[in-house]
C-alpha cells in the first residue's frame, strides 16, 4: 500500500512539472511529442499482449523469483511499449541493440516493425530453457527466434564490431544497473553517432536507477533527454542546444 501512494505522489510530482507538446520550444522534441509520442498506434498487437497474458498466469519458476511475478514487476505497460514500435516505425533505426535481463515483450514491441536490418549481438537475457520458451510461443517473427540464441552479457564485450558498425537504437532495460550501463557505455561510447537514441525502459524503478537517470542526462555528450515518468530517452544531436524535457504521457 506504502509502495502505491509514493508511486502515485511520484507521478502528481512529475505530471505538474511536465508539458504537452504546446510547451515545446525545441522542433526536434516537438517532432518527437507529435508524431510519435502522442501519435496513435495503427498496429494491432493482440499477439504481444496474448504473450503478457500467458506469462502473468505462467507457473515457471525463474532464479529468484517466477516468470509470473517478473513480468508483472519489471515488464514494460502496453503504451510504452506501442511507443516502443512507433520510435522504430519513424525514426527507423538499423542497428539496435538492448541491454539487460528481459522477458521478450518489450523485444517482439520493437520488431514488430520487421524493418531492422541487425538485430544484434544482443545482451544478457533470461535463462530459459527451450522448452519453456516452446510452451510460452514468444517468438512472433524469425528474428525474434533467434534472440534467446545470442550471445549472454558476459560474453558481449568479447565480440569484435566491425569498425562501420553504430548503434542507431539502444534499449537498456529497467533490471540493468548503473554498473551494467556504465561498463557498456565506457567501452561502445564510441558508437553512437548524432542521431543515436537510447531509452531506459524504467528510470524510476528504484531510488538509484533515477539517479543515474540524472548522472546520464548530465554527460555533455548528450543534448537533449526525455522523461516519460518510466521511461527516459536521451540523445546525442551535435545541433541541438543542451536542454531536459519532462513530457506528460
């Protein structure tokens, strides 16, 4: 009941200090928060949410916990995650890449598109097994097949990039710490280019993970960050006069 009522003052608290589009002085960010953020999704994604669905009433069992009970702590609600594919519907990145434990929702969000060319060396994922992922039909393309087959975090640094290879989109997950998102953007930094984008899926999931939100949209590199109550985007525009913008959705 405690957890609830700070939830809901943390969001009175962040829909005062937010704006609408008419408060938007930026046209990068007011291109954003019409076209996208606050632009209807076309798409039907019963499939994706069947998927919720069945992992919410699943009895699999995981390390520390059950598929149940994560999906219902950690995975991303139907309207971020619908944003999720309407950012790659118009911004169209080609090569994405997501860091941290996940369930796969968030993951079928974004290529529901089928328009990205690498979906990648991938990061750490949940651990299970074949027969699991058979009786819970994840997949909803061959890419998303191939997922649960990539390579686990431990292994993402040793993979070599090829020296073309940037990240247009990358998906950090509400799980990863600040030591996972720091370790990865100290040794890909590089990578990202003007017109990267990165979005934390839950910035707000415990007092330390909003506090690296602020570390990260303090770094001079980025230009312009978006808080969405959970989710944050931050950008690297070399065009665009540094500046934070709380957004209402």
């Amino acid at each position: 009941m405690l957890n609830a009522f700070l939830e809901i003052s943390d969001y009175i608290s962040y829909y005062l200090a937010g704006t609408s589009r008419h408060g938007l002085h930026s046209p990068f960010v007011y291109t954003f928060a019409d076209e996208v953020l606050y632009h209807s999704s076309t798409m039907n994604f019963e499939m994706i949410e069947h998927q919720r669905m069945l992992m919410l009433q699943s009895k699999s069992k995981l390390d520390h916990s059950t598929l149940s009970k994560y999906t219902n702590k950690f995975t991303l609600d139907a309207k971020y995650g619908k944003l999720l594919q309407r950012i790659v519907e118009f911004y169209k990145p080609q090569h994405l890449i997501e860091l941290g434990m996940n369930n796969g929702i968030e993951s079928n969000y974004l290529l529901s598109n089928s328009i990205i060319h690498d979906f990648p060396i991938l990061s750490h994922n949940f651990l299970l097994t074949t027969n699991k992922l058979d009786k819970i039909k994840l997949h909803t393309n061959s890419e998303f097949a191939n997922y649960y087959q990539s390579n686990l975090f431990e292994n993402f640094y040793n993979t070599e990039l090829d020296n073309q290879t940037y990240f247009d989109l990358c998906l950090i997950h509400g799980t990863s710490d600040a030591d996972d998102f720091w370790k990865f953007y100290d040794n890909f930094k590089t990578r990202f280019h003007t017109h990267s984008m990165v979005i934390f899926t839950n910035i707000r999931h415990t007092n330390d993970h909003y506090i690296n939100w602020q570390q990260i949209t303090n770094l001079p590199e980025v230009t312009a960050s978006v808080e969405l109550f959970k989710m944050g985007i931050i950008f690297f525009r070399t065009e665009q006069i540094k500046q934070k913008f709380i957004l209402r959705y």
